[in-house]
C-alpha cells in the first residue's frame, strides 16, 4: 500500500477520516478536503488557520454556491469541465452536487457529452485518474495496479474499455479513460459505489482515428489499433492481474467493438465476475420496458413477434436476452429464437448471407425460403416495411442509428395488426433516433407504448399527457453493480440480470394510462436499491454468494455510501 497523508477508517458510528497532513497538503487532497466547511477548531489543529476565508460554510451552503456555479457554466462542455474540477478538489462535494442533480447532470457526466470531453482528452487533460494499460507493454499490467495503492480487499468494481466503440463516435485511443470515469461516477451517484472502492482502466491498443495519430498533443500510443494476438494477450494479462489482486471485484466491460465485446464476455464469464453494458446493460434495460409493456397491454413476453431493426452487438443482445426469457417462460430454444425477426444495414438477416454474418447474428437468420418474395424491391434486399408487412410484429426495436427508419407507413401497418404496439427507438443521439415519440403516439392515436434511447419531453395527444420511458441503462447497472457486492458474487448470471430487469419493471406505473413504462431517472437511488436487492437474492439461490444474503434490504442500504464529510481524528504526522 502507498503512504497516504491520511487514512478512512469505518465504524460503527460512520467513516472518520485520520488525517497526518497539515495545512495546503489537507487542501490538495480532495477526498479529505473540505474547503471552506472545516470547522475553526479543524483549522487551527491541521494547520489551515489563514489558508481559507474566515467564515465555516455548511455542505449545504457550499451545495448552493456550487450549483449556481455549475449554471452558469456556458455549454455542457464548460459544465463537464466544471464538475472534473470540482471532483478534483472536494470528492464529497461532488458527489453531492450529482447525486442532488441527477437528472440534470446525467447527461454531462456520461452520455452525450462525455464524448465530447473524450475528443477532447489530450487537449484538456488536468489530472490522472485510473490505471493506463499498454498493449506494447502488458508484463507492466500487475506493476500498474500495485501503483495505485490499492489493496486486495479495497476494490469492489473496475471498468475498463479499449476505446474502440466509444459511444456514437468511435475509435478514441487513450482518451477512452474519461468513459469508464464517467461511468463510475454513476455507479457512485445511484447506486452508493464508494468512490474509493473503484478503478477506471484504459487499455491502450493503438489507435485507427488518423486525427489522433497525426495530433501533436495526442497522450496515447502512436500506431495503429493492434488486433492480433497481442491484443487478447492484454486482455488476458487485465483479467488475471485483475482478478489476482482484487478477487471479489466485479470487471465491467464499456465500449468494446462488435467484434470484440461478446467474445471477451463469454470467455470470461466463469472465471470471474464479469459485465458487458453495452449488451447486457442495454439489453437488460429493454427487457424492463418490454416486461412493463407486455403487462400493460395484457399479454406475455413468449407471445411476441418482435423485430430488431438494428443487428449488432446492442441489438441482438437485447434478442438474446429476451429469447431466454421467452424460454423461461416455456418455449423451446428454437420456437423462441423464430420469434425474432433482425435487419442489418443490408436488410433482413438470411442464412444466404451467413458467409457475412457474426457468429452471435447466425442464430437469427432466416431460411431464405421461408422468406423468398418478400423483397419489394428489385435488389433483393428485404426492407425493414417488407418484414413489418409480413411479420406483423407486435413489438419494434431501433438500435440502428437511422433517423426516420420507423416511418408513418411502417408504424401505421403495424398498428392496423396489432391492438398496442410496442415501439422502442433506442438510437442515440437524438438525431439517430428511428421515430420521435409525438410522431408515434400521434401515428397511433396513443396507442403505442414507447420507450426512446435519448430522453424526450412528455407529449400531448387529445386530452392525455403521455411521458416517454427512456431505456437508460443507469436504471440497471448502478443497482447490478451494489447487488454484485452485497453477495460478493462470484459470478453474473443470466438469472441475475434477469432478476435487475425485473425489478426496474416493478417500480412502473405502465398500466396507468400515459404513464412511462420504467421509472425515470430522478428515482435513480431508490431503483438502484431495489435491483440490488434482487440481484443479491437471485445470486444466493443461485449458489453464487461468498457471504450470507440474510437480510438483504438491510445490508444493501448499508452498502450504499452517502456523500457527507467524515468525521475528522487528527492523525500524528
């Protein structure tokens, strides 16, 4: 362990803080700072008296000046760079601000404009946060964990990316780092991740974005993105670094490419406690709605005829996490698996295109001659309202990115066939959306039960206000990732996700006409608790826990840390 100028200690009356460093030293360390909130006695004992204005501010009071400080920020770019700062100074307080502001601040911290400040990395770059990996240096892997003074009982979560599917823009280098900080911050503002028991991990594999590589300030390794065996071999050196030195965190996977994510995912996935969000956080989010939707319309999962627009990683994850519960619910693997219908950027999946298809996209394609005259156009390729005509889908999935892909027309045929259609446009940003929400409800004289990627405003249809679920993964992850460390979970099951997505869908008052189907973000911590709660239980029955899980409620709101000061002892120096 490194030698730190002060120590957090829990007790049975809460978390004291032993501090050994005096004066300007206290103030640069922001996870004992606390500016202009330290007491007079406080000052006078770790040498500050003179180094802080004369008057002692409450958290309360520091809340207010922060947040106005925050608006007044020009653009959600200065607001991101705002709120870095302000992490970098006073840890408490920042998490404060964002756990009050959660809705608000959720879109600056993560998705969209962290990709903004991921572009921008090299450029703004202030402090380090994490652990750097180089794919031209993976025997430095252990090295760089023991640097970070971290101990074997210290971490309970790491998230790691390799950078190459950054949110909607790509191939982002080392810079990627800022995405797994982000998301960290998320898991610490809904689910009460301690901000001290994680590890945002970067592995840098080179890069392919040709403006990196030819900007003079870039911080990263200058070549090409490495996709060899060097690349696994990185990956492997992570995982059993990781695993050896922090035996009960949970590893999450954030922004790896299609041809990566699910092939890491599986080898993993019983050797250690391992999470892909992009395909189970997504996917889970979704089964909450379709869950919420299929009661609101009175009918059942197993029972849908459903259409992913959209067959990538994202898409087909969302299929195949609503296949197994298609086959929980007591079809057979193939019948459940037919009951899928997936577009690719060339139109319908076939087994005439198996030759260009994923592994993980096989599965769905279609027997061309089950589907032969359905093209209606004259180069065969089978649209996205050639399989609405002929599927009648009662439910439609966008992870495409194709903005107007769900048009009047598609949308209209459908709700000719179907009495409440479930339409969820899923891409981001807002600009990628298939649909927007007023065109749907509209289109369908309100009977669509929508659910969008991005967040949209309530719409008004006649004489109802509808409000839009966003299928936000924040949902689930947080309270996954609290539930995983409540049970000290050796693994994550399909039951356990299953499980989170459940619970999001119980907290929904879809059956309550123009009521979204998932809650929505401001209720983040209460949603959080409520499928960490279930996640932990499933994983006990499951035979899963390395602790007891008997008094589940209780030892998660224990678990669930609550950004205030500590109790300050002075340590000697």
């Amino acid at each position: 362990m490194n030698e730190t100028p002060y120590e957090l200690i829990t007790t049975a009356d809460g978390v004291v803080a032993r501090i050994r460093a005096r004066g300007s030293a206290v103030l640069a360390a922001p996870t004992i700072n606390r500016g202009t909130a330290f007491t007079v006695e406080e000052r006078r004992t770790l040498g500050l008296t003179g180094l802080l204005p004369t008057g002692v501010t409450t958290l309360e009071g520091q809340l207010r000046r922060v947040y106005a400080q925050y608006r007044a920020q020009e653009g959600d770019l200065r607001k991101w760079v705002y709120l870095a700062n302000l992490r970098d100074r006073n840890e408490v307080l920042f998490h404060r601000l964002l756990s009050e502001h959660i809705s608000e601040m959720l879109p600056v911290v993560y998705t969209p404009t962290v990709g903004l400040a991921i572009e921008r990395f090299s450029h703004e770059f202030r402090r380090p946060r994490g652990v750097y990996l180089s794919v031209d240096h993976p025997e430095d892997t252990e090295a760089a964990f023991l640097n970070s003074g971290m101990g074997s009982d210290d971490v309970d979560l790491i998230v790691v990316t390799d950078s190459e599917g950054i949110l909607g823009i790509g191939d982002q280098g080392v810079g990627g780092i800022e995405i797994a900080i982000g998301k960290l911050a998320v898991y610490t503002a809904a689910a009460g991740i301690h901000p001290h028991r994680v590890i945002p991990v970067v592995l840098d594999m080179g890069t392919d974005n040709l403006r990196l590589l030819n900007d003079e300030m870039y911080l990263g390794t200058r070549h090409a993105r490495v996709q060899d065996q060097r690349y696994d071999d990185l990956i492997d050196a992570f995982v059993t670094t990781a695993t050896k030195l922090f035996p009960d965190a949970m590893l999450h996977w954030e922004d790896f490419g299609a041809g990566n994510a699910r092939r890491i995912l599986q080898r993993y996935a019983d050797r250690c406690s391992t999470f892909n969000d992009d395909m189970q956080g997504t996917a889970a989010v979704v089964l909450a709605a379709a869950f919420a939707a299929v009661r609101a319309a009175g009918t059942r999962l197993r029972d849908q005829r459903v259409v992913i627009h959209g067959a990538g990683t994202a898409g087909l994850g969302i299929a195949d996490m609503m296949r197994d519960e298609m086959v929980r619910e007591g079809l057979d693997p193939r019948e459940a698996t037919r009951r899928f219908w997936a577009l690719g950027r060339s139109g319908l999946l076939t087994e005439d295109d198996a030759d260009r298809l994923y592994d993980f996209q096989l599965p769905y394609a279609r027997p061309a001659s089950e589907v032969a005259g359905w093209s209606s156009s004259g180069d065969g390729g089978i649209t996205l309202a050639d399989v609405v005509s002929r599927v009648r889908p009662t439910m439609l999935i966008g992870t495409s990115t194709q903005t107007g892909a769900f048009t009047e027309a598609i949308v209209a045929q459908m709700a000719a066939d179907t009495e409440r259609p479930i339409i969820m446009p899923l891409s981001n940003p807002t600009s990628r959306c298939e649909a927007r929400p007023e065109d749907l409800i509209r289109w369908t004289d309100g009977r669509a039960l929508v659910a969008t990627g991005s967040p949209f405003a309530p719409v008004v249809h006649g004489d109802r206000t509808y409000r839009i679920a966003q299928a936000n993964n924040a949902l689930v992850f947080p309270g996954l990732g609290l539930g995983v460390t409540v049970a000290r979970a050796r693994r994550i099951s399909d039951h356990m996700i299953a499980a989170a997505a459940d619970a999001v869908a119980q907290l929904s008052d879809a059956q309550i006409p123009g009521a979204p189907l998932l809650p929505p973000v401001e209720d983040l911590r209460t949603v959080s608790a409520a499928v960490a709660v279930a996640v932990a239980l499933t994983a006990a029955e499951e035979g899963l826990t390395q602790v007891d899980v008997d008094d589940p409620i209780q030892q998660v709101h224990q678990a669930m840390w609550r950004p205030e000061y500590p109790r300050i002892e002075v340590g000697t120096r």
